[in-house]
C-alpha cells in the first residue's frame, strides 16, 4: 500500500477552491477590461454632447454627459479600489480563502451595478434626439450598437456586468421605435431585440469559455504546485530518513553509522587525524540507582558538554551505549590531543543535576596518526581506551608502540589459541600455599602460554582471548584435565590430602555449566570431590542469581569453595554465605607493604577475625618479602601464598617439592 505524503481535500473543498480562484481571475479580468473600455465610452459621451449642441440640445447633452462621466469615473474607482481577493492562492488556509472570496463577490456585484448606472446613463440619449425620431437618429443608434457591441467584446470575463451595461440602452432604443410606430421603426425595434438577444447569448457563452479557461489554467497551477509540493515533500523525506539513519536520536550526534561515513570522507586527505574513544565511567550506577530516563538525561547533557568542548570541524558520535567517539585534524589548526582529553574529562566531571558530584567520569582512548583505515583506527583507540580505564577513572591514554605490541599479541593470541589447545601447548603450572610452618597444604592452578612469537602470555590476557574466541569452555576443561591429573599423582605418591584450586572467572561461570564439567569429570576419573577447590574472585558476587546454583551444586558434592581477591569491594557478608565459600584470599594490595602500613595490618586482622567467626580459612597472597611473612604470622594468618615463599612452576617441579617438603616434615 502506498501512503502519500500528505492528504488531499475532499472533492467539495477542491471544487470550492477552485471556484474561488476562477471568480479571482473573473474578477481581475474586469477590472482590466473596464479601464481599457471607459475611455472609449467617454469619447463617444463626448461625440454624442457634440451632436446634440449642434442640433440645439446643447443643455440637456452637456446633463448627460456629466452623468455619463460620474459613472465612468464611478467604475474606474472601482477598478483601481484594493481588493484582498485578487491576493488568492490556492495555499491559502480556509479560513482566509472564504474571507478573500467574498471581498472578491463584493466587488464583482459593486463592478455589475456600476455598469447599470453607466447603461441607464445610456438609455437617456432619446432625450437627445427626440426618442429617435429626429434627424441625428442614425447617429445615436449607431453609436448605441457600437458601444454595446464594445461591451460584450470586452466583457467577456463576467457576464452579468455586460449585461448590465447593455440592457437598458437597447431596450431604451426598442421602445421608442416601438412607441413612434410605423413598420420601419417597428421591423427595426424587432432587430434591435434580436440584436440584444444574440448578445446576451455570446455573453454567456463567452463567460463559459473564461471560466473553462481559468479552470484549466488554476487546475494546471495546482497540479504543478502539488507535484513541486510532492517533490519538496518527498525530499524533505529523504533528508529526514538520512538524518534518522546517520544520528542519534537521544544526542543528535552522529551515530556510528554516520561517524564511519564522515570519517570514511577524510581518509583520502591523508591529513594525520585524531580519533578518541570516550567511554562514561561510572554510568551504569547512574541507571540502576536513578532509572533509564535519568540515564537518558546525562547522555543528552554528556552530548551538550562535548559540544560545548569541540575544536572546529570534528566529528562527534555517540556509537552506543555511553561511548562515544570523535574525530579531527589537530594539525589543521585543532587542539592537541593531550590537551582536548583533559578537557573533556574535566567538563564531564562538573557535577549533574539531580545526583551527588563525581558519580560520573570519562576515560578517553586516543589515537593520533595517519589516517589510513577506519578500522585500525578505532581499534587502536579501543585498545587505549582499555589501557586507560585499567588505570582507574578521568583517565586518558595515547596509543603508542608498546600498547600496539599489546594489540599485536592479542591478535595472535586469538589466532592460534585454538591451534595450542589442540596441540597441548598451553602448560598449567601449580603455586603452593604454605601454613605457618612452611608446609604446603594446596596448590593453586594457573595457566601458562609460551607463545611461539610473543613469549609469555599473561593469564589475564589469556583468559580474555579464550572468552573473544568462543574457547571459554575449552580452555576450562583444559586445566580441569591438568589438575585432575595432578591430584591422581598426589594420591598415588603419597599426599592424598593436598588439595588443588582451579580458578574459574566470572565469564566461565555464568556463560557455561561449571559445575556439571567438574562434576562429570570427578566421577569419572573417580577422584572425591573434596581434593577440588573452585576459585572465584569477589566479582562474581555482583551477579549472584546467575551463579548461585552452580556453585551450590558443586559445594553439595563436596567442591570447596574459595573467594579470590577478597577485600577489593564487591562481598558482603551476605555473599560469602550465598556463594558457599570455605576460604578467602586475602588480596595482594592488603598485603603488599603491610610491615608499614598500620592501616593495612588494621584491615588484615578484621579479614582473619571475620574468618574466625565464620568458620572460614583465610589466605594471604601476594606474601612478597621475609617482612609481610613475619607480620602475617604476627596476626596469627594460618595460611600463606607468594613469591618469597614459592614460585608458580611447571607440575613435575611441583610435586617433587610438595613431596620433599611433606617428607621434611615428617
């Protein structure tokens, strides 16, 4: 179905309209034609008083012809009078289009009265010559018909005022010749009828042919208006179906879509550009706490700040989200980057209305070079702007060669994970935890890459390439495998009590069933459960429904569960208990330079008094020096994890010191 763009008026208020245009064009014809047929009238006025002075009728011709003159002068007032109707078009609204008609009826019946005073003016020359009888008769009737005749010529826009005019003189003259009598006078009082009769005739037909001709002239002009309305319409559309398609609709500005296409534009300057990736910090809290329609407010007033803040020709963008992007050329005389950045964190730091300052910040990523691919480009940002937010808030970093070293391992990493899983390439290597005495109680399983080209892969990083290249559940059953192996070999040579820890991220706990992998696997290797220990760090509490259930399936068969990282925010005491955790670990930042720190040893000792009342082992990792062991064992921490006390390494050189240590002991 095809909608048209705008509706059209109903068939009654068209032809209505219509009309009003035709009498509009009745109208200025008449007063045309008028002022062009008055002087000829007064001319023959004037021949006509002539005649009658010469044959002694000077007074009553000179009465005549002043009346003769008042009419015309009469009629030429009219025409020259301003009329609104003339002003009509067919764009005009109702209201104002009925107000014009009327003016112009008004003038059309003022014009139709006018030329009956001027006709009966006409019908008057019998008093000049006698009712016709009197020798200048030939004369009056001559210019009688020529006159009338004139005035159907020249009237043939509206038939009344013709008619008007010519009535009562042709009239005048028939019933004269009819009252001198005599067959003459009377044969020619009949052809003075008939002559009237055929020119009221052509009167009406001529008016019929003004009205079909300024029909189809007013009907072309609206079908010329409404095609060119059309067109205006259906570009305005298109304009507006651009903008749609390349903006925003919350912000006004570009939306990723018209972002790439106007920086698709500047590449082929090759003009160095800048293209910063600006992601909010801290937007989400905004939303869970004040609501989406709060959130869609500070997007509306980020977008107004970033405006506020643009150098001269750059290119703004909200991609989605709260991220947003921009685009310039800082040597065409634009801000430096290191300088725009600043100021955009700084003016999206302001406070915002409605909630507490410093809520909100920003974290640029920036990448300032040539300007050869609008993919690299924005990748390079990407991967500033995740160094950045790594550093913490209302930060900004610069892309450069060490970050595009990073993005070049990265890329690798993705390429041939899936390769080094198959091939058995990656290791799992295996930290011990030590009690007070220096035992090794359990070991810790960590991930180990030695990439072929970019050596050491960091596990973080490994983790996260796992997650991008859909090798999550993989990589998992990988180090599952290892640790199970390592616990059958614990088993065979004599530690049957060591248990191994298997970190698991929040990413692999809610995207994939943990705990039927583990689980299956356990039974079928025939290993108890209870050698196992999960890790999982405190940010799987933010999203506890999800994960909630696997790890209660898990703690039921008897998997321990321990919390990573414990101290950086997220747990509760709450969450310890729906997250089924056995034992914490101390984060390295809490233990890191503790000897020093009367703070650090404060916090620390709330951490083992908590773990007291609850029944939980408590960890400390990160135990880097003799002084942070020494202190440790001051505050009475049963179990220790860290460099100065042993090292992650491969699971043979593992298990020989774990052995050794155990035999040392015994």
């Amino acid at each position: 179905m095809i909608r048209k763009h705008s509706a059209s008026p109903p068939p009654v208020q068209a032809a209505e309209s219509l009309d009003r245009l035709i009498r509009r064009d009745q109208l200025d014809a008449v007063r045309r034609s008028v002022l062009q047929a008055i002087p000829v009238n007064m001319l023959l006025g004037v021949f006509g008083t002539l005649v009658a002075v010469h044959a002694g009728q000077g007074h009553a011709g000179a009465i005549w012809l002043a009346a003769s003159t008042v009419a015309n002068l009469l009629r030429i007032g009219l025409c020259r009078a301003p009329c609104s109707g003339l002003s009509l078009t067919a764009e005009d609204p109702p209201e104002r289009a009925a107000a014009a008609a009327r003016e112009t009826d008004r003038h059309l019946r003022l014009c139709s009265l006018a030329a009956l005073l001027s006709g009966l003016v006409w019908a008057c020359l019998p008093v000049l010559c006698a009712g016709y009888t009197a020798p200048q008769t030939l004369f009056y009737l001559t210019v009688t018909c020529g006159i009338t005749a004139g005035a159907v010529t020249h009237g043939i826009a509206h038939g009344r005022i013709p008619t008007c005019f010519i009535t009562p003189p042709l009239l005048s003259v028939a019933a004269c010749l009819i009252y001198a009598g005599g067959f003459d006078r009377l044969c020619l009082a009949a052809t003075v009828l008939l002559y009237l009769a055929a020119l009221l005739r052509s009167v009406a037909e001529n008016e019929r042919g003004f009205r079909e001709t300024s029909r189809l002239k007013n009907e072309a002009t609206a079908l010329a208006l409404s095609r060119e309305a059309a067109h205006a319409s259906a570009s305005a559309l298109a304009e507006a179906m651009r903008h749609r398609a390349t903006h925003d609709g919350l912000t006004t500005l570009l939306n990723r879509a018209g972002f790439a296409q106007g920086v698709e534009e500047r590449l082929p300057g090759g003009a160095r550009q800048c293209l910063m990736l600006l992601d909010l910090d801290g937007f989400k809290s905004v939303n869970d706490v004040y609501g989406h329609t709060a959130g869609d407010r500070v997007l509306a007033e980020v977008a107004r700040r970033l405006r506020r803040a643009l150098p001269p020709d750059c290119l703004a963008a909200r991609l989605g989200g709260d991220e947003f992007a921009l685009c310039y050329a800082p040597d065409a005389g634009g801000e430096a980057p290191e300088s725009l950045a600043t100021r955009l964190i700084g003016a999206i730091a302001e406070p915002f209305e409605s909630f507490d300052s410093g809520r909100l910040g920003m974290s640029i990523g920036v990448y300032l070079g040539p300007a050869d691919s609008l993919t690299r480009m924005l990748g390079s940002a990407d991967e500033a702007l995740y160094a950045a937010k790594a550093t913490g808030r209302n930060r900004f970093r610069l892309f450069d060669e060490r970050l595009h070293a990073r993005r070049e391992m990265r890329r690798a990493c993705e390429r041939d994970l899936s390769q080094a899983l198959a091939e058995g390439s990656l290791e799992v290597w295996f930290q011990p935890i030590f009690d007070q005495g220096g035992r090794p109680v359990s070991l810790e399983a960590l991930v180990r890459w030695n990439h072929p080209v970019h050596g050491w892969i960091p596990p973080n990083e490994l983790v996260a390439t796992a997650g991008m290249s859909g090798l999550t559940e993989s990589l998992l059953r990988f180090i599952l495998e290892q640790v199970c192996a390592m616990l059958r070999t614990l088993h065979e040579r004599g530690a049957p009590d060591v248990r191994v820890a298997l970190n698991v991220s929040p990413r692999e706990m809610a995207q994939i069933a943990v705990d039927e992998i583990i689980l299956t696997r356990l039974r079928a290797l025939a290993l108890p459960p209870c050698l196992l220990e999960i890790e999982i760090t405190e940010e799987t509490a933010l999203d506890i429904e999800a994960v909630q259930g696997k790890l209660l399936a898990l703690s039921r068969a008897g998997v321990r569960i321990a919390l990573d990282d414990f101290g950086t925010g997220y747990s509760s005491l709450a969450s310890l208990r729906q997250l089924r955790a056995s034992r914490v670990k101390i984060d390295r930042s809490l233990v890191t330079g503790l000897s020093a720190s009367e703070d650090k040893r404060g916090m620390v000792h709330a951490v083992l008094g908590l773990g007291r009342s609850l029944g939980l082992e408590v960890v400390a990792e990160g135990v880097e020096t003799a002084e942070d062991r020494a202190a440790l064992q001051a505050l009475g921490c049963p179990l220790l994890q860290g460099f100065h006390l042993g090292r992650p390494a491969p699971a043979a050189a593992t298990l020989e010191r774990v052995l050794a240590a155990r035999s040392t002991a015994a």
